[in-house]
C-alpha cells in the first residue's frame, strides 16, 4: 500500500473572463493554486454571430500554452448554448457550435469539460450530444456544473431565478436525470456548486454518493475573520473535508482581486488538519477500487498480503485481550495445568505472538501450535520459532479441516474472517478444526455477523460495469453477481446497516450445512438511486471483546478489511417514505459456497448469481 502520509490537494480558480491566458496561468501559480477553469470560447462571441467559423474568435490556445499545461485546465462551453430550444434552428445551429467546442477542446487535450445543466429540466437533446461525443471521444471527460442549491446564496452566475424550483432536491433529482440519461457514464462527473445556506445533513450525505470531481466554492460562501482573513462556517468546513476525501478539486469562484492566496491558504489548514485523512493515509491508492475477495483455501497468499495485514495494530490488540481473558477464565480457579493454544490459518505468526504476549500477562503456561497450509509461510514462522518464540511453539503445515490432532486444545484461535464476515469460508474452515477442540473449549472468534446496508455511489456501480471489460455491455452478468472488497469513499448509505448471517464456534449441530437464507426491509428516508449494498462484519472475539467494520460499532484506526460491495445489475430509483425488500442466500454444494439475491420492493428484481453462474467461493 502507499506510505503517502497526506493526499495531495487539488485547488483551482474559476475565470469569469480571461484577457491574457499566459497572466492568468502565472497569477494561478504566483497564489499557489493548481488548476484554472476558464471559457473556451472569447466573450464576444453570442448566438447573433452568423458564421460558425470561430477560429478568429478563439485565442491561438494550442501556440500559447505548452501542452502539458492544457492538463491543468477546465474548459467551459458557451453558456448561451440552447441545445433544447424549441426553435429548431436555434437548436441545430448550437448543436453544432456545442460539438465544435467539444472537438476544440478535446484536441487541446484539456483536464476536463464544464457546462451548466439547465436548471428548467430541459435537457434531452444535451444528453444525447453528451453520449455521442463520449462515444466518439473515450478520453473526454464532462464536469456537470449543479448547484447545491437554487436561489441560496451561492454564485450561480444568474441561472436560478424565480420560475426555477428552489428547492435542493430539485437540484440532486436533475443530476440524477441527466446522469440516468448518460447511463452513468465514467466521464460525466459533477461539479458540485456549494451554497452559503447548506441543506440538512441527509441531503448533504447524498450529494456524497455522486461522481464529485470538482467543487465550486464561491467567495460569497466565506465569512471575514477579525483579522481580515476569509473563513468557513463549521458546517461548511466539515462538508468540504469530506469533499477532499473523495479527491476532488476545489475551485474558488467569483471576481478575483490582487490575491486571492489566503482562500487557498485557509483551506490547505482545513485540510492539514483533518483527522480522518491522516488516518487512512496508508490506502489512498484503493479508494473506490473494485478488488476480487481473497480465496485463501485454493490461493496461498503472498508476502505482501501478510504484511498489510500485520500492520493492524488494532485488530491484534483485541485479540491478545481476548486470549488474556479467555485464559485467564480457564485457570480462575487456581489450576496451574499448561493450556493448549492452536492458532489455525497462522500465517506469518501474529497470532501466535498474541498468544504468547496473552500467556506472559496472564501468567498462564501454554503450549502452541501453528497450523498453515502455505508452505512458503511455514519458512517465517520455523525461522519465528528459532529466533523469538524459543521453540515453544509446534508449526505444522497440514489444512486445518484435514489435519490429523496430536491432542485436544483449549483454546482455538483463528483470524479467517473476510469483508463480509463468512466470505472468506471461516464457517466451513472452523467446522473442520473443531474436531481438535475440547468439549469446553473456546473458541476466538466465538461468533461474527454479516451486516448489509443499501447504497448509493455512481462511482462504484460504473466501475463495476466495467470491470472485466472495455465497454459496460462485456461481461454484465458477470460483473453485477460477485462480491468486491472496495475501500468506499465516494458513497451515501442510503438507511443504517442491518445484520444478515450470524455464525456462531464452536457449535454443536456440524451435521447441518452453513446454508443461509435471511430477508431484510429498509425504510427509505429520502430520494436517492440504490446501486447495490455495502457488506460489513462485526465479530465477537470473546465475550464483551469485539472487532467491527460495521459503521455504528467501527473499530477505529482497524484497517484489515475494507466493505465488501454487493452490486445490482441497474440502478433503481428509491422514494422517500418507500421500503426497500432485500432477500439474501448463503449456498453451497460439495465444491463451493455461493451467495444469491434479490430485490422484491419496491420494484422486483431478478435473483442475481443463481446457482453460482458467476461467482462463488471454492472449498477445495
């Protein structure tokens, strides 16, 4: 993973008007600033121009500036443009200026291209300019100016006015329109127009579950300091941290003065100051990345794998205060007989370091025994065993479900869990080991729950349309019916989790299968556009010790797992007051374990990944 300690910031400014493009990108740079968001074309041209040839009328753009600096820049298109007029020779004529402009800026090879939606909900025929230019062009990319908010305070350049809604809503829903028009492609991203007056906190949280690549944070937003300075309100300050976490560029906007230097300075000390972004430094690079679950009983994994996952602090914490606890429980009554620990699925050895820290606290004296089916992970632990557990521990490469016992143990530790709790077959893998427990033995974790929460995030439900293909059509079974393991960033979690499968060890009826079948009703609070689910665990490890990745009881500073993410094959629109029915199968057959589900409310959808035709879980 990478060793960045903080994400890098992106901060830009948007130009009403640019007279000197060259004095424009050197006052950028002089006020510490990155990227420039500028019109493409010349003010002076207006739809009373006769001619469509506009090569007198755009600067010499592709002479001035060196290429390399053209991937800095946003381009705004004509904001006279009526491409839905019901004139249709005004609408041909701005057609075509629209895919001039369009080409212009894509041979410039320009970061992104901006435009403003039109807040009359008009916006067809610019939908299907936008598809044809995408399907032309696979580089460009569109950043849709929304306002937050209509009529609230924010800089809008005079696009809201009194036959337009005022509602926020409103505003969200046509985005989400425009969006569902352009089948939530990749390259239409928003740019999110923040107001001085910010909705309430859901609406803020939904705004989060869209494609937000550019921010535009008006000057009028900022409050003066005593000093003279410009500052955020708290609410603002805490929407726009979010904001960088999902890696967007923020553009000051208005009438620029002398220096503007002090907005771009105040919101770099917001940024240096945000906790959460020091936190989870360590995983940038796999924000919002689709990533196949490990399946660690038919792949060894590397050394890599195990040495993100020995960097938990956290997680290895809880478990050396659950073994402490549980041997301390077993020799409460003043036993001195030697305990039997075996750590199953051992790795490189954490656990069994938990265990023999547990035995030192709790003065407990303990036999171990290391059992891995990686033979090139066997290597670390005999060369742990020589140098710092003094041979006291007993490594064995075998699989713990066939492993032939030496002798019952007391106490059987196990770190097999995976996003989703069961995921990673820790239920079919304990099953097996259990043979070797004593009738009173315990069992670390004693038992875990799957958790599901619906949600929304463009982000997530695009890129898994194109995980395993070039175009969204390859594959599309196959993509919407397996489980990823994604650090989310770019999402709303549209109701609180609920919990689905619970697995409880060691357990007394291993006759019957794992089988699970488990239906879930959400309460919608608000519009919002389902693309699938987030898949969470919470695992006791042993009595009141725990380790979550659940929102609500989150081990904090826990990094071992990311969400796992349940995709739907189409989006579905959600309405406020709407419930949402969930059902959920846990399958399986001599040679795999598989999930399948279903949505019956409010719309019903086809059972996804039936019989595991395209994803399951290998046993052998």
């Amino acid at each position: 993973m990478t060793t960045t300690s903080k994400k890098q910031i992106k901060f830009g400014f948007d130009f009403t008007s640019v007279p000197d493009l060259v004095a424009c990108i050197q006052q950028l740079t002089n006020w510490g600033y990155s990227y420039a968001c500028i019109p493409l074309v010349h003010a002076k041209l207006t739809p009373d121009v006769a001619t469509l040839d506009r090569s007198a009328l755009v600067s010499r753009a592709d002479v001035i500036l060196q290429a390399e600096t053209w991937n800095r820049v946003v381009v705004k298109l004509s904001e006279h443009l009526n491409l839905d007029s019901a004139e249709s020779g005004v609408r041909d004529r701005d057609a075509e200026l629209f895919r001039q402009e369009v080409s212009y800026a894509s041979y410039l090879n320009v970061s992104a291209i901006m435009f403003q939606l039109p807040l009359d909900g008009c916006m067809p025929n610019l939908a299907r300019l936008v598809n044809v230019a995408l399907y032309d062009n696979v580089f460009i990319n569109f950043y849709v100016r929304v306002p937050m908010t209509c009529g609230g305070g924010g800089d809008n350049n005079g696009v809201c006015d009194d036959n337009n809604s005022s509602s926020t809503t409103d505003t969200w829903k046509l985005w989400s329109a425009f969006s569902a028009a352009c089948d939530y492609h990749r390259s239409v991203c928003l740019a999110l127009e923040l107001s001085v007056d910010l909705p309430d906190q859901r609406e803020l949280d939904r705004w989060l579950g869209e494609p937000i690549k550019a921010v535009i944070a008006p000057t009028s937003i900022f409050l003066t300091n005593k000093a003279g300075f410009p500052v955020l309100s708290r609410p603002h300050q805490v929407f726009i941290n979010k904001l960088f976490d999902l890696d967007a560029c923020i553009f000051i906007s208005g009438e620029p003065n002398q220096n503007m230097k002090p907005y771009f300075e105040y919101l770099s000390f917001i940024h240096d100051n945000n906790k959460s972004d020091k936190l989870y430094s360590y995983s940038y690079a796999y924000e919002d990345l689709l990533q196949v679950p490990l399946q660690p009983l038919i792949n060894d994994l590397d050394n890599n794998v195990y040495a993100v996952f020995e960097q938990d602090p956290i997680k290895y914490q809880q478990y050396e205060k659950a073994i402490t606890k549980a041997l301390t429980d077993k020799v409460k009554n003043g036993s001195t007989e030697v305990l039997t620990v075996c750590v199953v699925g051992a790795g490189r050895g954490p656990l069994v370091n938990a265990s023999l820290n547990a035995a030192d606290k709790s003065k407990v004296a303990i036999k171990v025994y290391a059992i891995e089916k990686n033979e090139n992970a066997l290597h670390v632990l005999n060369y742990n065993n020589d140098n710092y557990w003094h041979n006291l521990v007993k490594v064995v490469c075998a699989d713990m479900r066939t492993w032939k016992f030496e002798e019952k143990c007391d106490i059987l530790v196990s770190e097999l869990l995976g996003s989703f709790g069961d995921n990673e077959l820790s239920p079919e893998c304990l099953d097996g080991a259990q043979k070797f427990l004593k009738e009173d033995g315990i069992c670390i974790p004693s038992s875990y729950t799957s958790y599901l929460s619906p949600l929304q995030s463009q982000t997530l439900f695009s890129n898994m349309k194109m995980f395993k293909s070039n175009t969204p059509m390859d594959n599309q079974h196959e993509n919407a019916e397996q489980i990823y393991v994604v650090n989310m960033r770019n999402m709303y979690l549209i109701s609180p989790a609920q919990p689905l499968f619970t697995f409880e060890h060691p357990r007394c009826d291993l006759e019957r299968n794992n089988n699970r079948y488990t239906t879930l009703t959400f309460d919608i609070e608000q519009d919002c556009i389902l693309h699938g689910f987030a898949g969470y665990f919470n695992a006791v490890l042993y009595k009141d010790i725990n380790i979550s990745i659940e929102p609500s009881t989150f081990s904090t500073g826990m990094f071992s797992w990311y969400p796992a993410y349940i995709p739907i094959k189409s989006s579905i629109t959600l309405k406020k007051d709407e419930q949402l029915k969930v059902h959920f199968w846990r399958l399986s057959d001599a040679s795999k374990v598989w999930y399948e589900w279903s949505i019956s409310k409010p719309n019903s959808m086809p059972v996804h990944n039936p019989n595991a035709r395209s994803y399951s879980m290998q046993l052998h």
